[in-house]
C-alpha cells in the first residue's frame, strides 16, 4: 500500500474526533449556558407561547444574560424584578437572580430565584398547571405552595451526593408542597399523591410536564426526602423521576 493511501484512514479518524470534540464543546456551551445568545440561532424563549423545540438550550441561554432576562420575564406571567447578586458563603449565592409574587396567574412568595429557573417555572405554570387545572377541574390554581428557593445546604437524602452542594445554595432550585385551586381546596404532594385518585392523577401529570423544563424535577417516588414536595433545579445534572 502507498504512504497515502495508509494515511488516509488516519486522518478521517482525525476529522471524526475533531468533528466529535467540536459538537461536545457546542453542547457543552449549550449546556452552560454560555454561548451568548447573539450567537445562537434560536430566537430566546417566550412566556407568551408554549415553547415547541429547543426549549432546554433556550431557557440555558438566560443563565448570565440580565437583559434578556429582563426582555423574558414580563407581566402579565410573572411581575419579576432583580434581586442583587450575593455571596452568602463558601459554593453559596446567587447571580442573575429575582422576586416575584405571582407567576402564571397564581401566588407566590419567592425571593429569590434565577432568572432561568423563574422563566421555566413561569412556562410550566402558565401552559402546563393552568391549562391542565382548567381541563379536570374546571378552575384555576390561584396558589402555589411554596417550600423555598435558596438554602446554603448541601444535598440531602442521598448518601452518594453527601457533601456536594444542593441547587438550592444558588438558588437556582425550587421546591413546590402543592396547588390551591380558585375554589379554596389545596392538593398536596404529601396528601395526595399516593392516593388513588383524580389528586393524583393530576399531580403525576404536572410532574411528567415538569421535565420539558426542568433538568431536575424530583417526585415523592424519587426518595423520602421529596414526600411532600416536587423539587425543580436546572444545574447540570438530569433527572426526570
Ligand atoms: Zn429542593
């Protein structure tokens, strides 16, 4: 065989791995959310619409971006303002952070939260739990219970994550005990949703709903120490159980 010719399936392996290497850095940005958004051709994330496609690497894209943020998180879906970046301690704080009392037309008291996971919880309120709440109870959720944002804390509940920071010190996690809907009756994670019944078909669907937006969005089948709440994060882990 002549010299090139024993070359060449070297360099197309070498144009597979550069090919490879290129596509994990372009998902890892993605993933981190720090390709700036004028580089991406995907139009930012709306909370007017049901977002169809690409919705992970769209809401990624306000991790860092404060005036998109701000473009993004308008009333009537959510009456968000800026919270100031903090560090509060060693891994904890936030950056790109906000309050707010209402999303998706239901109350809540959060203070605060990253602009990416408010903009995902505003898209899973407004076009997944209303509409849903609409179709089998024919009312709307006014309230959500709210189990907090930020905790200086590490993971709890799982031996194997002992000593690694929770979502939760960066305030980029959020834990939910359930729905009040507008005639007065509240559905709890901890109360309804081993029984059998329309509570818990309905909790089980905005669960599976949840996953479109969230990377993590824990049930109280993940562990005991979700029995009473949905926790939702967007860190770099993924888990939809
Ligand atoms: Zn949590």
């Amino acid at each position: 065989m002549s010299e090139p010719a024993r070359q060449r399936p070297r360099r197309i392996l070498a144009k597979i791995l550069l090919i490879l290497v290129l596509l994990i850095a372009i998902g890892g940005g993605f993933w981190f959310g720090v390709i700036p958004q004028r580089w991406i051709p995907l139009s930012p994330v709306s909370l007017d619409a049901r977002p169809s496609i690409f919705v992970d690497a769209r809401l990624a894209m306000l991790r860092f971006d404060r005036d998109l943020c701000r473009s993004v998180l308008k009333p009537p879906h959510i009456d968000a303002s800026p919270v100031p970046d903090q560090t509060t301690g060693a891994n904890c704080g936030w950056t790109n952070a906000v309050k707010f009392t209402h999303v998706g037309g239901a109350r809540i008291g959060v203070e605060p939260l990253t602009c990416e996971m408010a903009a995902a919880l505003a898209l899973w309120v407004e076009h997944e739990v209303q509409p849903l709440a609409r179709e089998m109870y024919g009312q709307e959720v006014v309230r959500l219970g709210d189990m907090g944002t930020y905790d200086c804390r590490n993971i709890v509940g799982n031996p194997f994550w002992k000593g690694v920071r929770s979502q939760h010190a960066s305030a980029n996690a959020i834990d939910i005990s359930g729905f009040t809907l507008a005639g007065g009756r509240t559905i709890t994670l901890l109360k309804d949703w081993k029984r059998k019944g329309k509570d818990s078909i309905f909790l089980r669907e905005l669960h599976r709903r949840s996953c479109r937006y969230f990377r993590v969005a824990l049930s109280p089948d993940f562990n005991a120490a979700h029995a009473n709440h949905f926790h939702f994060d967007r860190g770099l882990m993924w888990a939809c159980r």
